[in-house]
C-alpha cells in the first residue's frame, strides 16, 4: 500500500529546543509519529535515570568523553524522544577529523549500549576539506534512543554509512543530523535489517552555497518489524544539490514500512538541484509499505525538483523470463531480490559494504549463500 | 533425436472479465532438424502457442497435450521444461533490473548444465557466442535487457539460445522491430546454432522476410487460433504476394 497526500503547510519542525518540557508527550496523531506505534516506545519520551550510556571503542579518530551539554554541537532536538536522550545521555563518541586530512581508511564506530534502555549522543565532525569514510555500526541488542550529529567542514567530503543489522528485538530511535558546509560532499546511506521498532530520521542543511548531499537507503523488513525512515532536506542555500533514494523490501504479516521524504526549497536556495525516490518490493500479501514524498517550494527559480514513489509486488513477468531460462523460482526470486537493491547499494561508494549488504539480505531472505558468492564472483 | 508433440490444444488467456479462448485445436509435429514457420495475421494466437508452450502462467490449458520425447511438458514448470530442453526466443523480452547479462547467463547455464560452469572457461564461452553474433564484450556488464535497442535485445535472446543449445527453440516475432544489419546478424547466430546442434525450430512470424535468412522446411498459416493450412517454403511466397486475406475468411467460416 502507498499513501500520497498533500503535504503539511511547513515541513520543517515547528519546535526545536534542548528542554524535554517544551514538547509534549506524543500521543500519536501528530504528523511526525502517526505510523510509529507510541505505546510501545513510551519509556523513551520521560527522563530514565536507568538508562545507559552508548560508548564506542577509542581509536586514532574517535574518543568517548562526558557530556557537555553547553558544547554539544549545534544541533538541538526536534521532538520528545530526542531532547530527552540528549538531556540523559552521560556519554558522547565524538569522532573529529581534522581540517585537510584525508582518511583512506574506513573510520568504523561500533556503538554499544551500557544498559538495557540507552540515550546515545554522537558527533561526526570532519574539517575543512577533508575526506574520509565513517561507518556506524548500531547496537541492536538494546534499546536505544540518540541522535548522530554530523557537521561538514567547507569543500570537505563525507562518505557516512548507518548500519542496523541485528537482532529483530530492540527499539532504535535515531535522529541523524547533518549540516553540509560550503562545497562540501555528503554520501550518507543507511541500511536497516534489523531492530524490532526503528526511526531512523536523517535531516540534511547546508551552511553554504555549492553543497551536494546524497541520501540513500536500503531496508529489509520481515517477521512484524517496524521500519521508518523519515528524511527532511531544508535547502537553504543557493545551488546546492540533494538527491535522496531508498528502496526496502518486506513480507510477512504485521511487517510495516514507512518513508517519508520531506524537501523543502526555501526562498534564498535558487539554484536548488533536489530529486527522491523511494521504491519498496512487497515479497508477500501480508507486509505494509507506506510511502510519502513531500515536496515544498518556496521559489521557482531553482534547476530541478522531482520525486517519486512506488510500492510492487513481485513482477511475474521477470520471474517467467527467468524461469524460461532454466532458472529455479527460488533463485529467480533471489536474482530479482538482489537487483533491486543492487543499483541503490552500488552507490553507497564502497564495493566491500554493497557486496557484505547484499550477502546479509540473501541471508536474511534465506537465500543460497553460494549463489550469492558466485554472483559476485561473476560480476 | 528429439520431437516435440503438439496435440490438439486449446488454451485460454485468463482476463479480468474470465477466461477467453485464444489457442483452438493446434496439432504440430516439430522433429529435430526440421524448422517450421508458423505464419498468420495480427491476434490469431501464434505467439499465444509460443507463451503457452513455454508455460507462462496468464494462460491455461483446457485440452489436449505438449510432449517433447513422450514427456508431459505442460505438468512441468516453466523452468523445467527449459531444463527438459524448450527454449523460447521472446518478442518482448523482460527487463530484469540491476541483474547484469553475465551473471544472469551463468545462472542460467548452471541451471540448464546442473553445475555452475568454471569461471575461465565460462567467461571464453560466453566471449566467443557474443563475438560470433558481433556483440561488444561490454554488453555482459549492462543489466538484463534494459535500455536494450530492439537488436540488441534479439541478439541477446539468440546468445542464451547458442549457449544454452535447447533441444527444441522456438522463435517468437524474432523479426520484429530489427533492421536489415540486425535481421541478418541475428539469422546468422541463429542458421549457426541451428547447424551445430540440428534442433528443431519453431518459428513464428508475421512476415516473410526472416525467411529470406532462416529457411523453413515446413510452412504453417495459422489463423483464429489453429493451423488453416500446412505445405512447404513455396506457401510463403503465396502468403507473401496474396496475404493472409483467403485464409482469414476460410478461418473465420470454420468458426
């Protein structure tokens, strides 16, 4: 199933603040949370003096130190859950690389939750033109609430990759930040196959002119997961680019899916080259895949504007074509499975993570783990 | 030695409005060695026999029988009975998103062989059937059909024939939509395919100009869902000066 409708006057939030009080507890109705089953993430939207910290392994670009609140990033909250995890939560992993460094290898974060509900703060902060390559890599054995604040130093470039493969038991909500600097570059895709309960909200704003941020996605749903993604990009700066493209596949009944892709053009960002996309692959009759794009212009002079959105089942004609060929109904699934991810995951600007992703999701699809090798091994 | 049997068949393409009869009492003996053009006008349901053949699922069969070597091809599911040796070169074939020509084609043959084929070797195999058809090597990285020119997406259809040399292939519309240089390239692949293994062909088509490249032993008029008249290369040459027009009143009389 897809849901289109008109979009709200104002996509951007309305209240952005560090105080819990100055949100009210959802309720569900609202705009943001009406997919999102509330009742069963309430624990998250009052203080939890249980709650544990998130913490990550130090290494040559990543410390973990207490939280400062006065010093926390620019970045404040944008609803309940996330002023309370960024007022609990006792530790940051502050990943920091320096102006005019560039990092070959990939900077990879394995995140672990100290208790069985957590509040995580993270801070990626690349300076100025620097490159490098941070993987996130999610706890999903806990529950946790956080944000992944993610500032780009002018003319630097980001490839950013959130990977939330786990078990299907906990509760992910993740806020995910980003301030794109002047001419700076930012890949950031996600990949979310595990997790009981997830938001993941990536936001995009640039702080300059000539900034580019890609946003792409795959997510896997099966067995009564929910999965949601919500993008908000806020163009406002002139002639900066945004291209957004998620794909998911789900089956299974009580399996639900959500994405919501907000662009808002405001009136100063002329130039603005915007395009989003999200196709979903419905494997069974049982599973549910909402889908809304929503596009808000404040100025027509920009380059381009587009999105788009589809939900399928299975197309039966490119199952008999491949079956015509020889090919077993299983593993045709399988090759078609596959390629509809594979474009999307060919992106993410790292061969070894599109081959490990599409492995997971073969696995996760209890597919043949030899087919699979021989794939690649042909491509 | 191999024969493919056709019986009369009758066959129904399932619509929202119920099943509708296309295929109307088909009785067709296809030997190894021997090609058969089946030829007739616009919806008599020639490629209808092709689809049904090949199994696809939007049709169902509601009499008679599809053997190959006393086989029951029509219990078999579409990939067995490529398996068992059917092969059918597709009018329209299907885009198959993010699924590169290369790796299709090696899934394809593990399948068809009951092994995957080793990597050298396959790799030569597949260079030397796309360089005999004058195919860029590049075209093994693109995705399965997709953004294929009308002869590209022929050449590729006659590639998988040449490497997955069935017992018994059948052509659909193979003609349509390519130019002179694409008709003669593809009919080559083809006459070669044809010589190396003496399969047996069914060939349909509307025209006669395939037939130019591709000879037929044995000509078919099929009209309003069953075969009207049968003779040798020398009906085509009728078909071709007076068209399908005496067939199509006879057909419509026998209805």
């Amino acid at each position: 199933m897809t849901t289109l409708q008109a979009p709200p006057t104002d996509l951007a939030p309305v209240v952005i603040s560090a105080r819990i009080d100055d949100f009210a507890v959802p309720h569900g109705r609202e705009e943001e949370w009406r997919f999102t089953p509330i009742g069963e993430i309430a624990g998250f939207f009052e203080p939890d003096p249980a709650a544990g910290a998130v913490i990550a392994e130090d290494s040559s670009f990543v410390t973990v130190v207490d939280m400062d609140h006065d010093n926390a990033g620019r970045w404040l909250p944008v609803d309940r859950a996330a002023a309370v995890a960024r007022a609990g939560a006792p530790r940051v992993v502050r990943v920091r690389v320096p102006d005019d460094t560039v990092v070959e290898e990939p900077i990879v974060v394995t995140l672990s939750g100290e208790a069985a509900r957590n509040h995580a703060h993270v801070e990626v902060r690349l300076g100025r033109h620097s490159k490098a390559t941070v993987v996130v890599a999610h706890d999903l054995a806990v529950d946790v609430s956080g944000a992944l604040v993610t500032e780009i130093g002018d003319g630097a470039h980001l490839t950013m990759l959130s990977v939330m493969d786990g078990p299907a038991t906990s509760v992910q909500l993740w806020h995910w930040p980003v301030r794109v600097g002047r001419d700076a570059t930012f890949i950031g895709s996600t990949v979310t196959i595990g997790g009981r309960i997830v938001r993941m909200l990536p936001s995009v704003t640039y702080d300059g002119p000539g900034g580019s941020a890609t946003l792409l996605g795959a997510f896997l749903a099966d067995g009564g997961q929910f999965i949601e993604h919500r993008i908000l990009v806020e163009h406002v700066a002139p002639h900066c680019t945004s291209s957004v493209i998620y794909k998911g596949a789900l089956e299974g009944a009580g399996t639900h899916t959500v994405w919501v892709g907000d662009v808002v053009v405001r009136r100063d960002a002329v130039g603005t080259d915007t395009y989003e996309m999200n196709r979903n692959l419905l494997l069974d009759d049982g599973a549910r895949a909402d889908s809304v794009p929503n596009l808000e212009l404040e100025t027509g002079d920009i380059a381009s504007a587009g999105h788009a959105s589809a939900t399928g089942r299975f197309d039966d004609q490119q199952l008999f074509y491949l079956q015509s060929r020889g090919i077993p109904e299983k593993v045709a699934r399988q090759l078609v499975v596959r390629g509809f991810f594979v474009d999307v995951l060919s992106r993410l600007g790292s061969a070894h993570w599109r081959d490990t992703v599409l492995a997971r999701i073969a696995q996760r699809l209890g597919m043949d783990p030899e087919l699979e090798s021989s794939l690649e091994e042909t491509a | 030695m191999s024969t493919l049997q056709i019986t009369d068949l009758h066959a129904s393409v399932l619509t929202d409005e119920g099943p509708r009869e296309i295929l109307r009492g088909v009785t067709l003996t296809v030997d190894s060695g021997s090609t058969h053009a089946v030829m007739g006008p616009n919806g008599s349901g020639k490629s209808t026999l092709a689809y049904v053949i090949a199994g696809h699922p939007k049709y169902v069969v509601t009499q008679g029988s599809v053997t190959l070597d006393g086989q029951d091809v029509l219990t078999m599911s579409v990939d067995e009975r490529a398996r068992a040796g059917l092969f059918l070169a597709m009018q329209y074939p299907v885009e198959v998103p993010g699924v590169s020509v290369s790796n299709f084609l090696r899934t394809s043959a593990t399948a068809m062989r009951g092994e995957a084929p080793k990597l050298r070797t396959w790799v030569k195999e597949m260079k030397e059937a796309m360089a005999a058809l004058q195919m860029d090597p590049k075209f093994a990285e693109r995705n399965v059909n997709e953004g294929f020119s009308g002869g590209e997406k022929k050449r590729h259809e006659i590639l998988q024939l040449a490497l997955m040399k069935p017992k018994i292939a059948i052509l659909d519309e193979t003609d349509s939509g390519l130019d002179v240089d694409a008709l003669r390239a593809v009919s080559e692949g083809f006459n070669a395919f044809r010589e190396e293994t003496g399969a047996g062909t069914l060939l349909i088509t509307h025209y006669t100009r395939i037939l130019q490249y591709i000879h037929p032993d044995h000509v078919h008029v099929f009209v309003d869902g069953r075969i009207v008249e049968s003779g040798g290369p020398e009906l085509a040459a009728v078909l071709e000066s007076d068209g399908y027009e005496r067939f199509v009143s006879a057909g419509s009389t026998a209805s």
